[in-house]
C-alpha cells in the first residue's frame, strides 16, 4: 500500500510543476484522495459489499468533487489535476499513467446493465479539462483528448482529438512515433503545432479560390486584349483571403 502511494506521489510531482513537497500532495491534492478513497470503495466493491463501496463514494465525492463510481477500475500513477467536476462511471477502466484534468466525464451512453457502457483510457492517455468521453470503446495509449472536446468514437493510439463532435488532428503512423508520443507529456492534452484539419482544409479551399479569381482575371484581360468583349456583372464585394484565413485560424 505504502509502495503506490510513494508511486502516486512521485507521479504527481513529475507532471505538477505546481506540486513542491511530499506533504503538499498528501494534504492539498484533491485528485489524490479521491484516488486513495477509491481504492477503498472498490475493495468493498470487489467483496458484494456494495452499499459501503458506493457510500465511501459518495464520501469522496463530497471531499474532493469528484466522483469515482467504485466498479471503475483505475490503474498505477493516475493524476487527477486539479479534479473538480471529475465523473468516473461504473465500467470505465483508467489505464497506468494517464493525466485527467477537471470536469472531465467518462461516461456512458447505454442503459444496459452489466454491459460496458464507458470508455477505456490506454496507458498515458491525457484527458484535457471539460472533456467529455461518452461510450465503451478505446482511448488508445499515448492518445490525448483536447480540452471541452466531446469525444464519441475511438481514439487511435498516440493521436489527438478535438473539437466537438471530436476530430482526429494528430495521428502518429509508425510504432516508433506511437511510443515517443506516449512518453510525452502534455498538459491539458495540447500538442505543440497539432493543426485543426478543418481549419487546414478550409485555408487551403481558401487559397485555390484566391488564385482561381486571380487566374480569372488574367483571362479577362487576355480576352479583352484580343478584342473579345466580356460581360460586366454586378461587383461583389471583393474576395480577400488574408481575412478569410485569420477568421479560420
């Protein structure tokens, strides 16, 4: 027991820049009782003594707003960050090493009982704040899911998710890029340069319709120049891609 709390607490001053002392954590890190009162539940869960397990969940949640239903299954060195509005379902399983921030839901979209209804979080998966996982399928090792993103579908090892519904922008495809991935850490799941594909795809619809009209205009002149006429229409607002793409970006 001693052991994985030693682990929890090193694993927490690893990934809180915030977090100072061995004591601090013990006694100021929400996100490590709620950890610790879990194991608890989930010891009475796994022995029928299922009214004590959902009462010392209860007991957490009102400690440290976050609930933890105790059928969850949470793996070694989880961080839960800063915590508040953190909701856990029955049948999610949390793997080793993953970083889940505040007002994050696994949840579950199935009214099924003894189905599983919630997500499965990969080792070192990264849940970013407000996020909500909603089903019974994968968040892949090393994946990280954006903050406030709605996620609704799986979520490929080492890639990234955002938006709403969620959105794959990074996706590593070697297994060598998949393990880099998985050992770095990034806070509230943001990657360093993970562009938006609609936002890329948009600049680049953008782009090709600049050098049409510019290409358009080229041929009217042309045409003019060799004594075609060509007829005038009503002008338009003009096109101006550098707002367009600031709008996207």
């Amino acid at each position: 027991m001693f052991s994985r709390l030693r682990e929890d607490i090193a694993s927490i001053i690893d990934r809180d820049p915030a977090a100072r002392t061995t004591w601090e954590v013990l006694t100021c890190y929400p996100g490590f009782h709620a950890i610790v009162m879990h194991r608890w539940a989930r010891w009475c869960w796994q022995r029928n003594l299922k009214w004590l397990g959902r009462f010392i969940s209860h007991i957490a949640r009102w400690l440290t707003g976050i609930e933890i239903h105790p059928g969850a299954t949470i793996g070694r060195r989880v961080f839960i960050d800063h915590g508040f509005g953190v909701v856990i379902g029955e049948t999610a399983e949390v793997g080793d090493d993953c970083t889940i921030y505040q007002g994050v839901t696994l949840g579950g979209t199935s009214l099924s009982k003894g189905a599983k209804r919630h997500p499965t979080l990969g080792r070192g998966a990264i849940i970013g704040a407000g996020a909500k996982v909603l089903g019974g399928f994968t968040v892949g090792e090393g994946a990280k899911v954006g903050s406030n993103a709605v996620v609704v579908k799986e979520v490929p090892p080492g890639a990234t998710a955002v938006g709403n519904p969620a959105h794959i922008v990074q996706k590593d495809q070697t297994r060598q890029r998949e393990e880099a991935t998985a050992r770095m850490f990034a806070a509230y799941g943001v990657t360093p340069n993970g562009d938006d594909p609609l936002s890329a795809a948009l600049h680049g619809l953008i782009s090709h319709v600049a050098a049409q009209e510019n290409q358009i205009q080229k041929m009217i002149v042309a045409m003019k120049a060799a004594g075609v006429s060509c007829e005038v229409l009503p002008e338009l607002q003009k096109f101006n891609p550098e707002q367009l793409n600031k709008m996207v970006e």
